[in-house]
C-alpha cells in the first residue's frame, strides 16, 4: 500500500528578532531570500489580537527583516531546513555587460 502525501507546510524554527530600542524578542523564522544585496528572513512575531466578542487570542505577525541586521540565531537550533529562495544567476549577457547602471 503507498500513500500520497501533499507538500508540507515549512515549519518554523526559533530566531531571535532585534527590535528598536535596544529590545530583542523570540520569533519563527518561516524562510529566507536573497536579494541583490543581502538576505531577508521572514519572521513571524508573537502578538495578540481581539477574537469574537470580548476575547483576546494569540497570533502571528509576519513580516521580512534585513539579515543579519535584525537577526540572531539560537544556540542548539539548526536552520538547514529552512526554505531559501535565492536570486537567478546573471544572463551570461548580464555578466559580459556588467551591473546596469
């Protein structure tokens, strides 16, 4: 007997987030991107926020913060499993021209 199983969601793994004012807090961190001139992590940051009638649920803001500026990694935890999406290598025309100005 096989059986199919449907592409996992990532599951993310704890990063600490640096936040103005000399504050830090322990986020999750969902993926990574390059960019031309650095990296972004996505974060997803604890909060609340107000559920039906009167109640307060916990939830999740996510947002992408410069990397390593507004990261640090945790001691013990491993980030292989972390999705990276990375920028297309440059055309060979793009190489043979230079950066476009």
């Amino acid at each position: 007997m096989t059986s199919s199983s449907a592409p996992s969601e990532p599951v993310p793994v704890p990063i600490r987030v640096l936040l103005p004012g000399d504050q830090d807090v322990v986020g999750r961190l969902w993926s990574k991107r390059q960019v031309r001139d650095g990296w972004l992590y996505e974060v997803g940051l604890p909060a609340y926020r107000n559920g039906p009638g009167d109640t307060v649920e916990p939830a999740e803001y996510r947002v992408w913060v410069r990397a390593p500026q507004h990261v640090r990694p945790l001691d013990g935890v491993s980030y292989d499993g972390v999705p990276v999406e990375y920028l297309e290598p440059p055309s060979l025309v793009e190489r043979g021209l230079g950066p476009r100005r």
